[in-house]
C-alpha cells in the first residue's frame, strides 16, 4: 500500500521561511515523480510543484505564484521529498498536500495527510 | 482565473445520474489527459479518473469521463449521498508547463 506521510507546517510571519517534509513508503521512491498542491482555506486546489524522478532527470517545475520562492528537492536515500518556502506571503496561507504521480506528467495517485501553512503578522 | 473552467455547482438525486464538464484549450485538455479528483469534506483529494478513463483501483465505475476536443466531462451514475462534495477536473497545459486544476464544482446529492 502507498502511504505518505507530511511534516513541518505552521505559523509564520510574511518574509519568512518554511520547510515541509513528506516521505513515501510502498513504491520505489527513486522512480517516483513527487508534486505539491495547496488548499488556501474555502478554495479549491492549486497545483504547486513537482519534482521528477532523477532517472527522468530529477527537474522540476512550478506554479507561475511560487516560482523563484519556493523549491522542491529530495533525498532518495530518505525516500523524502522537501518543499522549501521563502519569502512567504499571506496568499500562501493553506493546506499544503504532497502526493505521489502515479502517471506522468501529473496524475496524483496518492496523497498525504497534509500540512496547514499560516502566514500572518 | 483557472484556466479550466467548470460549473460551481451540481446536484443530483440518489440512484440518479449527473455529469460535470470541463472546457480548457488546446494547450491543456486539447493535447493532455484529463484528470478528474473527488474531495469529500475535510479529506485530502482522491484521483478518481487518470490517463484516458483509467480508474485506479477501487473506484467503482458508477464514476467514467469523456473528452472531446478541448472540452471534458464527468459523470457519476447511480448517485449515492456520499458521493456529495468537491469534483476537480485538472490537466497538464504546456503553454504554462504546469499542471492546472479547474475551479472545482460541488455536487449535491438531494
């Protein structure tokens, strides 16, 4: 069974920093395509992120909002995918939800738990 | 503004049918596979329909989609009340090189 599991959301003021974590279990996280998406409170979804496998070259790519301030990466050694957020700003306030690409380039089979992200002075 | 457009709201009565579209462009649903994703209330999404009608396992196929040039559709048969929440269609657009979802539409079971 694919399982994920988030950690690292929180409060935080605008300019500041965040990182959330996410590891999978259950397929072989070095051929797993990884993404992000965001829930802002009310709203609907917004794709965020993803990351390819390093057999696909490991790249990534963002959302046009994020772009320049928030970054993905992984350890597959962790089987861990990261979401750097710098520079945070209220609009960046949500639910933040790692999942797992189980098609490319961006069918999400399975989600984790997700991780509630609070920008606020 | 999404980029994919679609109703923001649906309703159907149990054991009835109901569909919910979805219209893009040529860059996204007119070149890639739709996806279609339920959230039920307070739950994290669920991938309901991938890769030209696939549905992964467990999905029951009360739930099917169809696609025709840059406009796609979901239907739901046989409705049941826990199949009230949140439909997001979602494709990938290679003008913006990311994957976009549509505004979602919530589907009442009367």
């Amino acid at each position: 069974e694919v399982q994920l599991a988030q950690s690292g959301g929180g409060s935080v003021k605008p300019g500041e920093s965040l990182r959330l974590y996410c590891t999978l279990w259950g397929v072989p996280f070095t051929d797993a395509w990884m993404s992000w998406v965001r829930q802002a409170p009310g709203k609907g979804l917004e794709w965020v992120g993803r990351i390819k496998s390093k057999g696909s070259g490991g790249t990534t790519d963002y959302a046009a909002p994020v772009r320049g301030r928030f970054s993905i990466s992984r350890d597959d050694s962790k089987n861990t995918v990261f979401l750097q957020m710098n520079s945070l700003k209220v609009e960046d306030t949500a639910m933040y939800y790692c999942s797992w690409i189980v098609r490319a380039p961006g069918s999400m089979l399975s989600w984790g738990q997700g991780g509630l992200v609070t920008v606020s002075s | 503004q999404s980029v994919l457009t679609q109703p923001p709201s649906a309703s159907g009565t149990p054991g009835h049918w109901v569909t919910i579209s979805c219209s893009g462009s040529s860059s996204n649903i007119g070149k890639n596979p739709v996806n279609w994703y339920q959230q039920l209330p307070g739950t994290a999404p669920k991938l309901l329909i991938y890769d030209n009608s696939q549905r992964p396992s467990g999905v029951p196929d009360r739930f099917s989609d169809s696609k025709s040039g840059t406009s796609a559709s979901l239907a739901i048969s046989g409705l049941h009340s826990e199949d009230e929440g949140d439909y997001y269609c979602a494709a990938w657009d290679d003008s913006l090189n990311a994957y976009v979802f549509g505004p979602g539409t919530h589907l009442t079971v009367l």
